[in-house]
C-alpha cells in the first residue's frame, strides 16, 4: 500500500487548479498501488488531489478537521465537497466540534503522519494562521519523511 497526503492552498485560480489537478494525476500514476490518499477535502488542492487518487483507481480517507466542518465550506463548493466526501471509504472522526486554527492544524498534523508522501500544493508563502499549508510542511520536513512541491509555472492563488 502507498498512503499519500495533501496539503494546500485553498484560493487557487481556475487554470492553478485544472494545473495542480493535472500534476498530481501525473505523480500518482506512478506510485505502487494499492493507492490510499488522506485529505480534509477542502476546496481546492484537497479536492483535486482527491478526484486524482480516485482516478488513479486509490481510495481516499476523508480527514474532518471539525463535526462542522461544512459551515466552512463556501456554498459554491459545498455539492463538489459532498460528493467527495460520499466517495471516501473511510473516514476519521475529527478531535474537535467547532472550527478552528488548532483543529485544521490537527487535521493537517493526522495526514502528514499517516502518508508514506506528502503532496504540498504551495506557493512557498508563510501560513495565514495555524494550520496552514507551511506549517504541515515545516512539520513534515522536521519529521524528515518525504515531500513533494506541486506550484505549477505560472500557478498563482485567487
């Protein structure tokens, strides 16, 4: 089995996305199946990385930070999260209630514990709070286990 993980940016642009969704397709495909992909399903990277493991013939484990992690979610993305949320063969019960700094820090904490290769959709920017994709990177990077920059030339946030 190879466990993969993402972590990423949430405000991608349309084409940054269609980009990311194209290289993480193309890094799975060559990764020794069985394939398990952990993910919090957030709009954006968390979405394609997760259409992309399920393409690629994986499973994806949904990774909640919270019970209410839906009022989080952006009415516009809520039927696409949903639908990915219903494709998970697993899911983890989240460690907190509410939304908050500290428990998307713990979500993106579980995943880049339990993936053999991390996926970091980033732009080399610092966290906007706790939780954010360069924190589970510098968490990653002190753990000394494997990681891989997906920010596509030309790829920028929206």
């Amino acid at each position: 089995m190879t466990s993969v993980g993402i972590t990423g940016h949430m405000g991608l642009t349309p084409s940054t996305r269609v980009a990311v969704a194209a290289e993480l397709a193309r890094q799975l495909v060559g990764l020794p199946a069985p394939l398990v992909g952990f993910t919090s399903l957030a709009p954006g990277a968390d979405q394609a990385f997760a259409w992309a493991v399920l393409a690629a013939g994986g499973e994806i484990v949904f990774v909640p930070p919270c019970e209410e992690i839906e009022s989080t979610i952006p009415d516009a993305n809520l039927t696409h999260f949903r639908a990915a949320r219903a494709a998970a063969s697993e899911v983890v019960p989240p460690s907190h209630v509410k939304p908050s700094e500290q428990a998307f820090f713990d979500a993106g904490k579980y995943i880049a514990e339990h993936a053999d290769l991390l996926f970091a959709v980033w732009d080399g920017g610092p966290s906007g709070g706790l939780g954010g994709t360069a924190d589970i990177v510098e968490l990653r990077e002190s753990s000394g286990r494997p990681w891989l920059r997906v920010w596509p030339s030309g790829s920028s946030r929206g």
